[in-house]
C-alpha cells in the first residue's frame, strides 16, 4: 500500500486514542495504563477508548480501578516517580475535582518542591463536552483552571491525526499533561495517522488560512469555526482559522503573527467565557500587539452558568457556528 | 522472646536514630528561638521511637512518603544532615536547593520520595511507590506515615482501599499522637482506634505502644515483612505524643495540663535510653558518646547551611517544566 493510500484512510478520534496508547505500549514497557473500566473485563472503558489494550498488553499493565480518583492520581504520581509512564483515565473532567490535590498540589508541583530532584511523567486522560443532555456536573471544561497551574501541560485535540500525535507527545513528556478528550469528537472521522506521529506540545495549526480576522478556537468550538467559514465567506470575510490544540504552553507565536496580518482575532470556547484561555489569549495579545489592532479583541464562550441539562438550553450554552459566523462579520464589518 | 524481636545491637541502633532525632529537634528549635532560621516548624520531639523502630527493618531502596511533621521520619530513614539543614535555612546545596523547605525535603538516594504539607496524601502516592515496586518485581516496600487526624480525609480510606484490593506492599503508619491540629482524637474520631479501621478493608490493623521501642520493631517488622513477602498493606497506628503543639509558637492550651505532664513524664527517650543501661545493652559512657557524636555533627551541618549560599534569583522559575528531549 503506498503513504498516500495510507493516508486518505479515515479513522474516529476514538480509534485514534486507542492507537497511539497501544503504539506508545508496544514501543515501552514502562508505559502502564490505569483508570476506572480501562481493561477489557469492563469493556475497555466508558467509551472504548482502551478496548484491546489489556488483551493484548496484560491486565498487570492494563489495570481497571475501583472509583477513586484520588487513589488513582496517587498511585500514578507515585508510579511515574521511579521510571513508570502512567497513562491515568479520569474518566470526566468533572470528576478531576475529586482528585484536584493529587492533581495541583502534587503532580505539578514536586519537580519545582524538590528542585527537580524528582518529577512526575505521568498523562491524565479525562473526557468531556456538552452535547449528550449530561447536565451541570459531566460536561464542563475546566482546562482554564489547569493552565493557570503552574507544573502542568494540557492538550485538547480536535483532529484524529492530533488525537493520535498529541497523546503520543503527552506520553513522551517529562512532566504531567492532561489531554481534554472533547466526548462529541470521539466519533468524527479524519486522516489516519502515520504510527508513531508527534504533535508538539504547544505549536498550534493554522487550519485555514485567510486575511480580515483569525479566529482561534480548539476542540468541538474549533470545527463551529470550521462552519461558520461559509457564512463568512458569503459575508465577503476572509478568515484565518487556528487550532489552539495546546493550551498550556499555548502557541502564542502562531497566533501573534496571524494577528499582526489579520488586525483582528476573535476566541472562541467551550468553558464558560469569564476568566478563560481567551482571557489569557486576549491580554497577551493586547500587550504585544495594541497598536496593531483594528479592532478589540473578542471572545466567545459559554455564558457563566453551570451546563444545562435541557436540550434547546444546552444547544444555547455552546458557541455554535452560526454565532460565530455573526461575532466575526460584526468585528470586520463594524 | 519473639522472633521478631530486637537483639541488643539492633536496639542499639534504634537508640542511635532516636538520639540524632531527638538532638536535631531540640537543635531545630534553638535556632528557629534564636531568629537565625524562620520557617513553619512541626516539632517531633516525643514521636522518636517510631520511625527509629521502623527505619531499622528498611532498606535504602524501601519508599517513604511523609508529611509536613516528617523530619524524625526522614533523618531515620537516612537523609543527610547537612543538606538537611540547608534546605530548612533556604540554601542552595539544600536537598531541593531550597526551594522546598522544611514541609518538603526530598532524597531519592534515602527513598525520601515525597514530604507533603497537605494532610493524608501521603497515602495514595506511597501507593503508586508500592505499585511500581509490585510491577517491577521487587520485594521493596512503601511507606507512607500521617498523624491520627488524616484518618479522617479521604485519602486515607480512598489509598487503604486501593492497597488493599490490588494487595500493595503499603504500610500505612499513622503516628496518633492524641491531637489533630488542636482537636482531641476521640472528638474528631468515630471510630475508638484508627487501627480498627483496617477491618473495614480486609487488611490487618495494629495498635501499638509506638513509645515502646520493642513493641514498636516487632509489629514494623511483621508488617514489612508480610509487605516484602507480597501479602499486601498493613495499618499500624502507634501511640505517641509530641511534646511541642502543632506548629512551632502553638502553646498547647488545649492539651489538658495533667495529661502533658503525664506525657512528658514519660517521655520515651530517657526510659529507652536507662533500659539499655539497666540490660546491659550500652554503657552510660557509650549512649553519652552517641549523643555528644550527634551534638558535633549537628553543628556542622547548621554551619554548613548557614554558610551555604541561598539560591540566585534565576532559580525562581526554573524546575517548573524539564526539558522536552
């Protein structure tokens, strides 16, 4: 088969996942995965994103656990202390919460506490996203609260071929990163990626480009943004499209220079908006570009509120495509 | 006598820990008295015997996990007094260059893995510690130690849990010296012994007079033994009580005065120390010889530290991420 038929084959997110878990354990042993489900006797995870894993690998190194989130941190701090590469599943983002000192106080922080003396090379795998009537307590996005820790490293992948790189690159890295897996994107199709792709933790992607304002998003608000591209097209808005895909270190580079072309830049998410990566994106770009600017800096997020449980409330709490379409053509059009 | 109990040199050794211990705590608090060093300091003074009666049954490569009252933990465990000294003072040849302190030294070569400020996480990690000692092969074990007040967090019932059902070499070491913070055990605690607890897990649990040197050896060593042998985790709670309050400066007015006087009466490191006498085990000459010995070397180090230079300003930010290869 040549690349190129290699590379139009379309695989899920999902799929992609459970690729790069089972490449990065076939190409080292001290890779271990544990979490909630994650073997096979209970079906390979809430999702199956670990399917096949403890078939293949052992259950010795494939290990479902009892529901205890603090003990699953704790057990994966202490692991990756003395060489392990633990792969942890939270298995909701909300569910971070209860291991938020293993998390915080301890994972990201013992390299500094112990002047590097020790470090924790471990990978939080936790899912999230509305669009399944999951109500206020299993849907939230909570990367902004990660990011502001000072330690910690998260990724949210949009793409198969990101899902695939960027888990391959958390599982590399010496110190914790948290991969935010958008639950909605699971399903979506994209290129296969090649085995043994990396993403760089921290390089965003320019997804499409274009010339009056760049819109920067990530996960299910990125492919809205995707969306809104007719609209906006139609509206005669040429726009430049960046996948964040890293949010801590976040690309400031990518989308400095956009913005010094574009003058404009609209952020979108999924987290409600106050005190959001936009707001970090925002001030930066604020304080390295002001004079530059066309216009102010906008942003898009949910409204501050927790996730609705009913569905027309739900659908209103996301930034969807044709809100996004509306924003950028105000921003351009004034 | 049982056959886990100490022979006489073995005692010796324990005395040994206890005298460096209980001499670098009455140290620590004549120079944070003096103004030299100022930091938030948990004295252990009374809590000797403990970890002294564990530290002879482990190794180097055994994992310790302690907490923010975890100095006696960790000079038994082996962790030098020099760099010991530089990080409570801030300076850079400190075991993590200062930039821990007292609530978090660190020395992988003594299998100090982590010192945590926040009460009962020392319990999960040490779980992770025994984990990869389980992966591995290994007959290592973990240890994770905490006061009787952390029985009380989740940790402690999330961690004994998870030890329990994948039969982890954890031993759980609650140190109950009779306060949380300011709170008396029985008013902050349901259950009449944290050792019970272990019931409700499925793992032994133990109570012990953990001011008892010999009773204190035997049921450590029992319980690292069944951990190295693969069993899985033991709970041992050893009675004790710290003769200085919570933090340094805490005058300890709610500790009845009979029973601190009671306690201080008891103190474990003269009735331990004139029991070796009485047995024949050291001479007066002898444990006066250790105790001057640890005197001098203490002097070292807390000239050593002082002498030490603090850390440049470039080492603010750095050990925050490592180096991506």
């Amino acid at each position: 088969m040549s690349e190129a038929a290699v590379k139009t084959k379309q695989v899920m997110l999902v799929e992609a996942y459970n690729m790069a878990l089972a490449d990065a354990m076939a190409d080292d042993e001290k890779v271990v995965v544990l979490g909630e489900d994650v073997a096979d006797a209970e079906e390979g995870g809430v999702c199956g994103v670990t399917r096949g894993l403890s078939s293949r690998f052992g259950t010795k190194r494939v290990r479902s656990t009892p529901i205890t989130e603090q003990a699953i941190m704790g057990a994966a701090i202490g692991a990756s202390l003395v060489g392990w590469k633990p792969v942890a599943e939270i298995m909701l983002m909300n569910f971070t919460t209860v291991a938020m000192d293993m998390i915080v106080n301890h994972a990201a922080k013992l390299r500094y506490m112990t002047g590097g003396q020790t470090h924790v090379p471990l990978v939080i795998r936790t899912m999230t996203g509305a669009g399944f009537s999951s109500g206020g307590q299993h849907s939230d996005f909570f990367e902004a609260w990660f990011a502001h820790t000072a330690g910690m490293k998260v990724v949210i992948p949009s793409t198969p071929e990101d899902a695939y790189g960027l888990t391959r690159s958390a599982i590399d890295d010496p110190d914790p990163v948290m991969i935010v897996e958008n639950m909605p994107l699971y399903w979506t199709k994209g290129d296969a990626p090649n085995p043994g792709h990396r993403v760089p933790i921290g390089k965003a992607v320019v997804r499409v480009p274009g010339n009056d304002i760049t819109i920067v998003s990530y996960a299910r608000t990125h492919l809205e943004s995707l969306g809104a591209l007719k609209a906006l097209g139609e509206a005669g808005v040429s726009a430049e499209i960046i996948d964040l895909r890293s949010i801590q270190p976040w690309d400031e580079e990518c989308v400095l220079e956009s913005v010094r072309k574009t003058g404009r830049l609209l952020i979108v998410h999924e987290a409600v908006k106050p005190f959001g990566v936009g707001a970090e994106i925002a001030a930066t770009v604020n304080e390295k570009l002001f004079g530059q600017l066309k216009a102010p800096v906008e942003r898009l997020g949910a409204p501050f509120n927790s996730v609705p449980f009913s569905q027309p409330l739900e659908a209103l709490h996301v930034p969807n495509a044709a809100r996004i379409a509306e924003k950028a053509i105000a921003m351009v059009k004034g | 006598m049982n056959s886990n109990s100490p022979d006489g040199p073995t005692q010796l050794e324990i005395f040994r820990k206890m005298a460096l211990l209980k001499a670098n705590d009455e140290r620590s608090r004549k120079v944070i008295s003096s103004g030299r060093l100022v930091m938030p300091y948990y004295s252990y003074r009374g809590q000797e015997v403990i970890p002294s009666a564990l530290a002879v049954n482990l190794r180097d490569d055994d994992y310790l996990c302690t907490i923010y009252r975890g100095i006696h933990d960790m000079l038994a465990k082996g962790l030098p007094l020099k760099s010991l000294w530089a990080e409570i003072a801030g300076r850079v040849d400190g075991t993590c260059k200062g930039k821990g302190g007292p609530m978090h030294l660190t020395d992988v070569s003594k299998g100090v893995m982590v010192t945590t400020g926040i009460v009962g996480s020392s319990m999960p990690i040490a779980n992770g510690l025994a984990w990869a000692a389980q992966l591995e092969g290994t007959d290592q074990v973990a240890v994770a130690t905490f006061g009787d007040g952390a029985s009380n967090i989740g940790a402690f019932h999330e961690a004994l849990n998870l030890a329990a059902v994948w039969k982890l070499p954890t031993i759980f070491l609650c140190q109950n010296n009779r306060y949380a913070e300011h709170t008396r055990f029985d008013v902050g605690t349901s259950a009449a012994q944290v050792a019970d607890r272990a019931k409700g897990y499925g793992i032994p649990g133990v109570r012990v007079d953990g001011n008892d040197p010999v009773a204190m050896y035997t049921v450590a060593r029992e319980a690292v033994e069944r951990a190295r042998a693969g069993e899985g985790p033991t709970l041992i709670e050893a009675m004790t009580f710290r003769f200085h309050g919570h933090v340094f400066g805490d005058a300890g007015g709610y500790i009845p005065k009979e029973e601190y006087a009671e306690a201080v009466a008891n103190d474990p490191y003269p009735r331990f120390r004139a029991q070796l006498i009485a047995n024949g085990i050291a001479s007066e000459e002898e444990l006066a010889g250790i105790e001057a010995g640890y005197e001098a070397e203490i002097d070292a180090a807390v000239e050593f530290a002082l002498n030490s230079p603090f850390p440049g300003a470039e080492e603010l930010t750095s050990d925050v991420y490592g180096v991506v290869a």
